[in-house]
C-alpha cells in the first residue's frame, strides 16, 4: 500500500480558504494577495482519536450547576465589560490597533489579580523580560506572583501551564504563537487555528481564565480566520485614536455577559486610569452658544452617557455634496437628511455635511436621531441650542418622533449633569413621570421639535 505523502496547499490567510494552486485573489473573501503556501503532512500512525476518551452524552438536567464566585480584576470597567468579572475556563479574545494599550490593559489586569495573592502567568510573543520587566516598572505592577516569561513555542507554553498551574493566563500575541508540528510560519491560519485550539482545551479542561491579545487588519478586523472569533468565548475590542487620551473597550461577543456595555478609560503616563463619569469627561470641553453643537443620551449596557453631536454644515460650489461622518453611521446620517430635505424643507443637497461625536465615542443606536437632525438644523440656520437642553428621540421616514427605551434612566443622568430641559418623544413622555427641577418638553415629529428649539 503507497504510504501517504505531505500533501502542499494554499491558504488565504484572511478568511482560511483552501486551494490547490495559488490564487491572486481569494475567490470566498474578496482578498487580494492573501494566499501563502502550508505544509499538510499526514497523521503519524497509533495516534488515539479523540472519541478513544471515553465520553458519552448526558442528559442536560442532570449535569451538577456549581454556582461560582467570578474572578474580578481588579479594574471595574473591565469587569464590567466582561460581565461581573471572569468565569472559570473563560477564553477571552482582545483586539486592537497598534499601540492603542492592549498590553498595558493585560498587565494592569494581571497586577490586580495578583494584588489579591494569586498566581498569574503572562506570556509575551513580541517583547523579552526584560522590557516586560520595564513596562511593569512604569505601570507599578510589580507583584511577586506576576510571573512572566517570552515564549513563541505553544508546546513549551503548555509546558509552563502544567508545572506552574496559573490561575489566569495571558498570552500575547496569539499571531506570534506556533507549533513545531506545522510547518507554515508563525501568524498563518493554521498555526493561529492550532495554537487557539489547543489553549480553549486547556482552558476548558483546566479552568483557567485565559486571555489572547490579538493583532487587528487594516479594515480593523482581528487577523487571522473568522474562525478565531467564533471558537473563543467573548471577543473585545479596544477603540480609540492613538492621539488621543480617551479609550472604549467594547464587548462584541460575551457568552456569560452583555454585548452592550463598555467601558471608558483615559491614557496617562503611569498607564489606563478608569473613567468613572464618561458623561462629564465628554461634555467637559463643549464650547458655549456654538451653532451645531446638541447633546443627546446614549444606552451603553445599562449604562447612560451624554455625549456631544457637531455638525457643520456648508456650501460647495461642487455638484455632489460632502458627507463626512466620524462616529456615526453615515448611512443613518444620510437617511435623516433626507427626511429633513422632505418635511423640514431645508435644502441641503447644495452643502457639505460634517458630523463628529466629540470624545471618540461610537454610537449606533436610534435614539440619537433626534440630536443628530438637531445639530444639522442649527449649523444649518445658524442658530445655537440653549446648552441646558438635552436631546432624545428616533425619527422614522415620515418625519415621525418615535418612542425610545429606557428614558427615565437617561432623563436622570441629564439632570444629574445639570440640564434642566430635555425634548423627548411625546410617546414616552406619557409614560414618564415628571422629574423634579427638569422640564420635559414633548415632540410627535422632527418640524414640531425643530419650531420647539428655534
């Protein structure tokens, strides 16, 4: 019988599309130049299967439920994020821009465990120990059970796992990891297939709350295969420019917490310092009777935050107007200048339109539609919003000011923030009781609230 041979084949290293021969552009995901060529070698024989283990099905009511404490870092905007803290054999998957503080959140994160006299392991791909030892110099994490070490090989990290018996692993990068036993180099699809694959059962057989750092494409995508986001337990990014002081981790996958919650921090010397009232750090430097500028309410988790919408809009001599966003969906923005085109009567196919969500912040949510035409119609007109009113409401097609979730608990951070007006949905406002020392003025359609504000 002919013995089985390596077999060559070509991987797309964006989305991990096989093919037999090279391919200029990948035929599943669009890429270009994504192919690189892997090794596939055949099983050694007498290798157990993974059925020889002896599992067997059973029924889902009989499995024992141990209602355990989560492990919490020390750092509540990242608990928060994670949904209370970490669950044992959790797989947690960090993604971001270079340099924008993923390695500085996991040491930060791993000091505050080992504040609490537990042992951690922190495993760097990308730097030696002794910058490790540096960087911990400049945060002040310094802690005798922070143990680290500068590991590629995922043999020899599984190794150090099963002597040292951490209680929360790091592992950064997850690009950087590879396995002798795939001949592709570090960073392809197989060997970050391989090496994830090999820490989630680790983390599930062993409990131990595992952390990978991973790198992000220029499309802000984390490398490698989609795959990866779906074999790990929650997946979080780190948003922020690198100019700038502020920083949202963001939750987009959570299997034991919310999607929704993020949490905020602020980039200083000595590393992340949380935000503790991301309203009143957004709303700091607003600028007094300035034409396009509202404040609106965004539910973040169960979170409200009061954020800045500005809008400039201007003539162009051009005959297809500008629209540059940052920080909404431009398709939303777009949608709602035409309703304003329509029922409002503002002609503002012959200007450029510009929005900014002052801060860095993202939103997507529909609540915000009412402060996005607000601020549009004053730089429009010219004419200021008074700086004590607040902002609420989602506007359909028709030009209709449409209930939204969670009112109270927004019109209460506003006050809170000494706003003493808001202009709310009149469907909620029925529902609404009045709070004291807060006028709460209610709109059915975006002509009413704009004839309410001018």
């Amino acid at each position: 019988m002919a013995r089985k041979t390596a077999k060559s084949l070509f991987v797309c290293q964006f989305c991990g599309y096989e093919s037999a021969k090279w391919l200029g552009r990948c035929t599943e995901c669009g890429g270009w130049d994504t192919f690189a060529e892997e090794v596939r070698r055949p099983p050694a024989p007498g290798n157990k299967r993974m059925t020889d283990r002896g599992n067997r099905p059973v029924p889902i009511d009989a499995v024992e439920i141990v209602d355990e404490e989560r492990l919490l870092t020390g750092i509540e905007e990242f608990d928060r994020v994670l949904g209370g803290g970490l669950v044992a054999g959790t797989l947690v998957l960090i993604g971001g821009d270079p340099g924008i503080g993923k390695s500085t959140l996991m040491l930060q994160a791993l000091h505050g465990m080992a504040a609490t006299g537990r042992k951690v392991l922190y495993v760097s791909g990308e730097e030696s120990v002794r910058q490790l030892r540096l960087r911990s110099r400049r945060l002040e994490a310094q802690s005798p059970t922070l143990l680290v070490v500068s590991e590629i090989d995922i043999d020899a990290v599984m190794a150090m796992v099963e002597s040292e018996q951490p209680d929360v692993l790091v592992v950064d990068s997850i690009q950087t990891m590879f396995s002798p036993e795939i001949t592709s180099a570090p960073g392809s699809v197989s060997q970050v297939r391989e090496s994830t694959m090999r820490l989630m059962l680790m983390a599930k057989r062993t409990g131990i709350p595992t952390f990978l750092v991973g790198h992000v494409t220029k499309e802000g995508a984390i490398a490698g295969p989609r795959l990866l986001e779906h074999m790990v337990d929650t997946v979080l990014y780190f948003e922020g420019d690198r100019n700038h002081i502020f920083r949202i981790l963001r939750a987009v996958k959570n299997r034991f917490g919310s999607t929704n919650e993020i949490g905020v921090f602020e980039m200083k010397e000595r590393g992340l310092c949380q935000v503790a009232n991301p309203s009143a750090v957004f709303l700091s430097e607003r600028p007094e009777n300035a034409a396009g500028s509202v404040v609106t309410a965004s539910m973040e988790g169960t979170r409200p935050i009061l954020v800045e919408l500005q809008a400039l809009a201007s003539s162009t001599s051009f005959g297809t107007p500008r629209r540059t966003i940052l920080g909404l969906d431009a398709n939303r923005v777009a949608l709602l200048v035409a309703v304003m085109e329509k029922q409002l009567g503002m002609h503002l196919m012959g200007h450029d339109i510009f929005m900014n969500v002052a801060g860095g912040v993202k939103i997507v949510e529909p609540a915000v539609d009412m402060g996005i035409v607000s601020a549009v119609a004053s730089s429009f007109l010219d004419r200021p919003i008074r700086k004590d009113t607040l902002v609420i409401g989602e506007v359909g097609l028709a030009g209709e000011v449409r209930a939204v979730g969670n009112l109270e608990i927004r019109v209460l951070e506003a006050k809170k923030m000494g706003f003493t007006r808001c202009v709310v949905p009149l469907g909620s406002l029925k529902r609404l009781r009045q709070p004291e020392g807060l006028d709460l003025e209610g709109v059915s359609t975006v002509a009413a609230a704009v004839e309410l504000l001018f």
